[in-house]
C-alpha cells in the first residue's frame, strides 16, 4: 500500500506508540487524583504540556488539552463570542468545517459573519481580509495552511491590519495542518488563539490542543470537572495527550517531502488535462489536482483498487459530501474533480514513481471512458 493521504491522518510513530503505552498501561492514573498514581499521571500531562508549548515557543500555562483539533477550533470560535453583545466575525470562504460549520450555526443565532474569498489560487489576500473587517468585529478566524490546497495564509499580516481597525478583537488560526511542518510562533504572530491536532503529526487521535493567549478569557462548551482549567473539562486522555507531546519533539523532514512533492508533480503534468488546483508556494505536504472533469471519486477509488491511497478533498467533510466548497470559492471549473495526495517524510522515493507510473496506467482510461459524458 502506498499511504498518500497524510493530511487526513498519519501514521503514529515509534516514540508516540511508546509514550500512548506507558500512560495506557503503566502510568494510567486519573492526573486529578491525590495519590501516587495520580500524581504520577499528572507528571506525564505536564511533560505533554510542556512539550507543546516548546513547540509553539510559549509559556505551558498557554496550552489546553482538547479531545482533538475539531474541539479546538470550536472553542476557539464559539467560546470567544457573546451573543448577547453581538458584533461581527470575519473569516474565509476555505475554512476547515471545524470552523466554517461553528460561523454558519454563530449565523443562525444572529451573529454577522462575513466570509472572504480566496484568490483563484486558494490563497486567501490580507488586504481582502482587511476590508471585510469593521469597528464591531469580535473575532478572525483565518487558518494558517488550508487543508485541501495546502496554500499558505498571510496570518501574520492579517493580525496587523487589525491592530488598526478592531484592536480589540480576537485572532484565531486554525494551524491543525501547519503545526510541526511550518514554524507556528501565537506570540511572533500577535495570535490569540490557535488550534492544533496530534494524529495530523504522527501522534494518535484523540487529543489535540488550543493556545490560548494570556488574559484572553473563553467560555467553555461544556462543564464538569474543572479540567483544563475549566476550559474543556473532563479527565484527560492521557495517553493521546501523551503521544501528542512525544510527537512534538520529532522534527519532520520538510526538505525531503518537497523532493518528493516535486517529483509527484512533474510526473503527474506529464499527463494531459491537468489543471493544477494547489499554489505554486503551497506547504509541499500538500498538492490537489484536477484530472480534466474526471470526478475525484472516481480517481481515488481506481487509484485505491491500485493500492494507492490519496483523497478527494476533506476527509472530515465526509465521503458523500457536496462538491469542494474550497475548490468551488476558487472557481475552479469541476469542484467535485480535486484530488489530494497528501505526504509525509515516511514515504519514498519509489512510492512516488509508482504512484506517477500507476496514474499513467489508469488517468487516460478514466478520460477516455467519461470524456463523453463531461463538459
């Protein structure tokens, strides 16, 4: 099997195996408890914290844990609005549904939210952003690398134009596919808050994190324990929480995967009809491709029965889901016709010569058997 859908999930490695089976196993105390294995536990939670927070250059009191990146980006969203006050919120048009899906519900309860387009290469402009922003604006929310183009998004700018028209508002980025693969720095940027997840970086689903900058102050979507100060209650998972901190400390192989995304992509516009849907200064770990008006179902299921594994679009937007609305805000001409291989350092040089040599074998079949039947 040749695994090109990274972003999606990734494999879990060695080091975050071991770390998810000492606290599974081993130390598997409740962190809150008094005791021994308790206290033990909540060693574990606080190297995990510590870890993250390494990674993101900030103080570990800036770190929540949360069930995974879609909690995060919730919390982020809904607990930093008061309906009550009203105000706007600005976001994009190519947000993951973690957010996207939270503004249009924000939507439906009163809330204005004004959603920027991106430019036709998917990257979203500062200055389009910057229009959309108002005095009564509350919230931002731009994510750092879009999940299905891989294109990257001016977040640093965005934050100083705000500065001048809402300085009180909030900034959200959602970094779920940038943390680990790009420099992802809340304080350099001016960010308030920034979602991450552990599975999208070789740790384990089920626990992912929010900076959350200080003095900023949520509201939380559920209540319990007091947990993550009482931010998102509940006891922790110790051993996905884990294994996100081990996986924080290995460093991905940037310069290999953008050998290797090139090589993809020379092969591949080897090929004719193509029309190429990610930017030219798109993170490499991600590149989407439209085969003519193939549908993208139809690739990745001929390309699966090869034993190649990529994917049309979002995984998290569902396997029978409307055509791209990330595509679709870009105005590429067939939305549902975007295919995303998506990799890691894990994968090789002739995976990636096997992969162009089988799609040679199966794209021009796929052309001529629905070019008929397709504008």
């Amino acid at each position: 099997m040749i695994y090109l859908d990274n972003s999606a999930t990734t494999r879990p490695s060695t080091v975050a195996l071991e770390a998810f089976r000492m606290a599974a196993e081993t130390e598997y105390g409740n962190p809150s408890s008094v005791h021994r294995a308790g206290s033990a536990a909540a060693q574990i939670l606080k190297k995990a914290r510590g870890q993250v927070a390494e990674k993101l250059h900030t103080d570990p009191s800036n770190i929540i844990f949360t069930p995974g990146g879609t909690m995060a980006d919730n919390l982020a969203v809904q607990g930093s609005v008061n309906l009550k006050r009203g105000g706007s919120i600005v976001t994009t048009a190519i947000e993951h549904p973690a957010v996207k899906s939270v503004c249009r519900a924000l939507e439906q309860k009163g809330m204005t939210v004004r959603y920027v387009l991106p430019e036709k290469n998917g990257e979203v402009s500062a200055e389009a952003v910057a229009k959309a922003l108002t005095a009564d604006t509350v919230l931002v929310s731009v994510m750092h690398v879009n999940n299905e183009t891989g294109a990257i998004q001016p977040v640093e700018k965005i934050k100083k134009y705000m500065e001048s028209v809402c300085p009180g508002a909030l900034f959200h980025s959602d970094c779920v596919q940038s943390f680990g693969k790009l420099p992802v720095l809340p304080e350099a940027w001016g960010a308030d808050l920034i979602s991450l997840s552990g599975h999208k970086i070789h740790g384990l689903r089920g626990a992912g994190a929010l900076y959350v900058r200080k003095g900023v102050t949520l509201s939380p979507l559920i209540y319990g324990g007091g947990q993550e100060r009482d931010i998102c209650p509940g006891t922790e998972n110790l051993p996905a929480i884990a294994a996100l901190g081990a996986a924080c400390g290995e460093v991905q192989d940037t310069e290999k995967v953008r050998r290797l995304s090139e090589q993809l992509l020379r092969g591949i516009l080897e090929l004719d009809g193509v029309y190429v849907n990610s930017p030219e200064g798109r993170l490499p770990y991600i590149l989407n491709v439209s085969f003519g008006a193939v549908p993208a179902e139809v690739v990745t299921n001929a390309l699966s029965e090869k034993g190649v594994c990529v994917s049309a679009g979002s995984a998290c937007a569902g396997p029978r889901s409307e055509k791209s609305y990330v595509l679709r805000s870009m105005g590429v001409p067939a939305p549902d016709s975007g295919v995303r291989f998506s990799l890691s350092d894990e994968n090789t040089e002739d995976e990636i010569a096997e992969t162009v040599r089988i799609l040679h074998d199966v794209i021009p079949m796929l052309q001529a058997a629905l070019g008929g039947r397709r504008n």
